[in-house]
C-alpha cells in the first residue's frame, strides 16, 4: 500500500487500483471537487511522473488512450487545475511522492500492463443524474435523456425554441471546448441525421460558455453522455445504426419581425445589451449585422 496525502488531494495504491480523492483545500477546482473520488485501475495506466518543482512538484498519471471518457470528451483541453490526473506535492513530501511512483512503476512493469490504447472505457465516467447550469442554458442528464434549458442571456432565435429534450440513442458524439482567449466555449451534440454547422450562440443542441466558474463542469456532462456512446475504437458492427429520423433539430424561424419599425427596434435593443456589457463587441457586431441584413 503506497499513499500520499497533500492539502490538493490523497492518492492511494494498493497494487490493483489507484484511489484518487481530491483535497479539501480552497484551490481545488470545483470540476475535482464535483468529480470526486475517482478509482483508476491498473490497467488503464500507461505511466506515472513526478516533477520536481522550487515551490511544489506534481504527481501525473497517464492513461491509455480511450480508458477514461473524460478525457476524450474534453480531448486534452483540461487545463491544470482542473485535471483529476495531477496531484501537487510539496517540496517536504517529495521522498514519498518518488516512492508513490516506484511502486505504481513497478506494478506496471510486473502486471505487463501494455500502454496502447483501449477498445472500451475502463473507467465508468461521471454519475448521474447530472445538472449543470454554466453560459446560456442548463444541460442535464438522467443516464438516458439530456435536457437543454436556456436563460435569459440565451440568443433570442435560439430560446424561442424553448427547452430541447435529446434521447441518447439519437446522439452521435459529443464535444466539449472551453473558452480560451476571446473564442468562447461550447458543449455541443451532435444528432444522427441532423448535422449542423451553426455556431453554439444559434445551434438548439449546444450550450455556449463564455469562461466562468462552472464553464468547467459542463466537461462533467459531456463525459457521462460520451461513456454511454459506442466507444470509438470498438468495432463497427458494434455500433447501433438505427434507422435516420426526420431533422427536429433545425434552427426555427426567427419571429415574425420583418417590418422595418420591428427590425429597429431590435437594434436599439442590441445596443442596450452591449453598453451593460451583456453583449461582447464581437457578439453585438454579429447580431446586427444579421439584423441589417434583413432590413
């Protein structure tokens, strides 16, 4: 039994597995907190590291790829603080974070556990059911249903449709993107049948984030939809192919506003939600030009 506990977390090996329990301390991030205990089996490692560091050193597994669901649904963009796979270590426990790593090292090498990715999920991926309230809606998912809930903040054309209820067997895949720099985030499904192109402020199926707090936890839902999607090394014949279902996922017609006194009225409300800063001057600069276009 090998274990480390630092105020970021408690990584525990007991020769099969690795318990992985975040820490009580104020710098955890809310997606580990959210998370929770997470237990890797052996075999979905394919290596651990400790790195040294002046001020804190850093614990990191590595997976083999297509064992975890989280990490493919968010395809590497976890950024550090909110990764589950890296524990920081501080400088007087750095002895028993190298012993931590030997003895994970050794099992390894002594079970041959190959490092070449996995043809199904190893690990079970968020519980459910799951509700996350981030950007310009809601997603929640009860293991068989995602529910997609807007706020006040969600662009008109998009809300007008009212809330969206997607079943799993109508999804296809699923896609995670954090905000980074100006460029905002999504979480977006993609349905059988139904492909879109739109970008997430106008797609039914997608949630936009803008880089706030809990932006990081729609990563959660998106993980427990993808363990529950064919895993995408398995082989083709494994994977449903139900009959394609007519397009109920197309964008609606905008409201019925053609008349100029209409179309004006929508400007001047634009420019109000851009001087409160509601608006980004990159989304106000998109909305009115659709709006002009229309005049």
């Amino acid at each position: 039994m090998a274990e480390i506990i630092q105020k970021d977390g408690t990584w525990a090996f007991d020769g099969d597995a690795l318990r992985l329990t975040p820490g009580r301390d104020k710098n955890v991030s809310l997606l580990r907190k959210t998370l929770g205990e997470l237990v890797v089996p052996l075999g979905a490692l394919a290596g651990v590291s400790f790195e040294q560091g002046r001020k804190a050193g850093r614990l990191r597994l590595r997976l083999r790829d297509g064992a975890d669901p989280l990490l493919h649904a968010t395809g590497g963009r976890l950024t550090e603080p909110h990764d589950p796979y890296q524990l920081i270590v501080e400088p007087g426990r750095y002895g028993v974070a190298e012993y931590f790593t030997e003895e994970v090292r050794t099992a390894l090498m002594l079970d041959q556990v190959p490092s070449d990715p996995v043809r199904e999920y190893l690990l079970p991926g968020p519980a459910v059911p799951l509700s996350v309230s981030a950007g310009d809606g809601t997603a929640s998912f009860d293991g068989e249903r995602i529910r997609l809930e807007w706020n006040w903040k969600t662009e008109d054309a998009k809300a007008a449709a009212g809330a969206r209820a997607l079943n799993l067997e109508d999804i296809t895949a699923v896609e995670w993107l954090p905000a980074a720099g100006l460029e905002n985030g999504h979480l977006r499904f993609t349905v059988r049948g139904a492909p879109t192109k739109a970008p997430p402020k106008y797609d039914p199926n997608a949630v936009e984030l803008w880089g706030f707090k809990k932006d990081p936890l729609m990563a959660l839902v998106a993980a427990a939809v993808q363990a529950r999607l064919p895993h995408p090394a398995a082989p083709q014949d494994d994977v449903r192919h139900p009959d394609p279902e007519p397009d109920r996922t197309a964008l609606p017609p905008a409201p019925a506003e053609d008349d100029h006194d209409a179309l004006l009225r929508r400007l001047r409300e634009l420019g109000e939600l851009h001087r409160t800063g509601v608006l980004t001057d990159e989304e106000f600069a998109l909305a009115k030009q659709a709006v002009l276009k229309r005049m």
